[in-house]
C-alpha cells in the first residue's frame, strides 16, 4: 500500500524542504490543503513549485474547494499542472462548508453542489479538447493524462459518493477512523458498480499525525484545532491526532485491512524531520 504525505500550512517557505526529503524516500504523494479565508498557500501555485522541485512524488490536492473556483481558469490551471508535473497531479476535489470562502468568492454556498457537479462536466470536456462552449474555443494545454488528471472526490455526503461514480476516478475519505472509514468505502464501491464503471474506485484514506518531540505535537494540535474550529468539533479532531509511531503504523494497517490503496499521513506541524522520522517507523 502506498503512504503519502499531507503537508503543514503554516510556513509554505519550508515545503520544498518537505517535498525533496519525501521525493528522496518511499512515500508516494504530497497533499496539500485548500481555503479561501485562511493563512493556507494557495494549493495550485504551491503544488507547482513542489512538482518542480521533485521528480517521482505525486502531487495531489486534499480537497481542492471547487465552487470557489472559476471553471474556465481551474480547467486551464489543472491541465497545466498535470503537464508540469509530467502527469503526476491528483486532483482531490469537493464543496467544502465554510460559508467565509463562498462569501469571498461571490458565490451562494447553497448552490455549492450543483456548482461543482456543473464544474466537473465541464472539465472533462476541456480536458478532452473540446471547445467551451458553440461561441468559445478550447482552453488548453491538453493535459498529458489522457481524459485529464486523476480525481478523487472527498466529502461524507451521498451525493459526494455519487460523484465519484459520475465523474470521478476514486474517493478520499478524511477525519474518520478506520471503523468509521470501512462503511464509507462500502458505500463508495457500490455506487461504482451502480453506475457501470469498469474495475474498482481508488480508495484513499486520510490521518492526522505528528512524530517528533513534544512541542512538535503541541504545534500540531494547535493548528488542527484552529483549522477545525468552524466545525465546532474541534476537540474531538485534535485528539484523534495520532503522535506515536505504534498508534500510526496501527492506523495504517487497519487502513489497509479495509481496502485502502494510500494512507496519507497529514502533518500539522513544520517540524520537516517528521519526514525520516516517518519512513523509519513505517518503511
């Protein structure tokens, strides 16, 4: 089973430290996160510089917020990605829930859904090369994946699970444990099958984690909690946040027991010697 790594946001002036080290090891992506209002790097413009700076690790956004997106720039920007990188972008994509982002990006957070599902028609058509619309022409480049990038779908909805049947290549299941995660990936595989695909849904699961010393795990707990703080549930997240190597490799494992295909390992802190510290409690 592959592992990937999701990284910290609260300095984007050490990603490429984080993503040479994990390019130099065994892990097979580097995820990174998106909002609107918040002190994240924008994900796109980030997961370029990575994507230049590396030459075999994934790239792979967790979750890309969509309606916030303009679809004609977002299917140009993708592409472009996908052709940097030389076809090692994932695009993790969803709805998101703040009302803040959607209130930024001038959009009506209760058409959020309907939005993305209009989006994702929308894209694969520019990514197959055809024109925008009967007065509009293409928006290249073609992406070097034929179909465009890769998507997984994150979200805990029905209608998020529908869409990976509908449009996408797998799912991306964050913030649950194992036992938790198992019925969601059950669900994910039978709309798959409802909906005729061919072959099975890839299956990603997400875990908070911190390895190091203790205020490298304190700095984590504090920037998971402020990240959660709108969900109110906060607490619980924070201590969900798994800071030992026993506790990590068991997550893996059971990930792995339920299907997963990748386990990526978020850090919440900046601490970028988690990356050995990782491949040595797990490879």
């Amino acid at each position: 089973m592959k592992i990937g790594l999701g990284l910290p946001i609260d300095d984007p002036a050490l990603l490429l430290t984080w993503a040479r080290r994990a390019d130099a090891g065994p892990f097979s992506t580097l995820g990174l996160l998106d909002r609107l209002v918040y002190g994240n790097p924008e994900p796109l413009v980030t997961l370029a510089a990575l994507a230049g700076a590396t030459s075999r690790v994934r790239v792979q956004t967790e979750v890309l917020i969509a309606p916030v997106h303009g679809t004609a720039l977002l299917a140009k920007q993708t592409a472009t990605l996908d052709r940097l990188s030389g076809g090692r972008f994932t695009l993790g994509i969803g709805v998101g829930g703040r009302a803040d982002d959607c209130l930024a990006a001038g959009i009506d957070i209760r058409r959020r859904g309907r939005r993305l599902d209009e989006q994702m028609a929308t894209l694969r058509r520019l990514w197959a090369g055809e024109p925008y619309s009967e007065e509009v022409g293409t928006i290249g480049p073609c992406p070097v994946t034929p179909g465009g990038p890769e998507v997984l779908f994150g979200g805990f909805a029905p209608a998020a699970l529908e869409r990976v049947g509908r449009f996408g290549d797998g799912f991306l299941g964050a913030a649950l444990p194992p036992a938790h995660m198992d019925g969601l990936f059950r669900d994910v595989e039978a709309v798959w099958r409802r909906h005729g695909r061919p072959g099975r849904p890839r299956l990603v699961a997400q875990a908070s984690v911190a390895l190091g010393p203790e205020d490298t795990a304190d700095r984590a707990r504090r920037a998971l909690g402020d990240y959660y703080a709108f969900t109110g549930r906060a607490e619980y997240m924070t201590k969900g946040l798994l800071t030992t190597a026993r506790e990590i490799r068991a997550a893996v494992d059971a990930f792995h027991g339920i299907g997963a295909d990748e386990v990526v390992l978020y850090c919440w802190a900046p601490d970028a010697d988690q990356v050995d510290r990782l491949a040595g409690a797990l490879f």
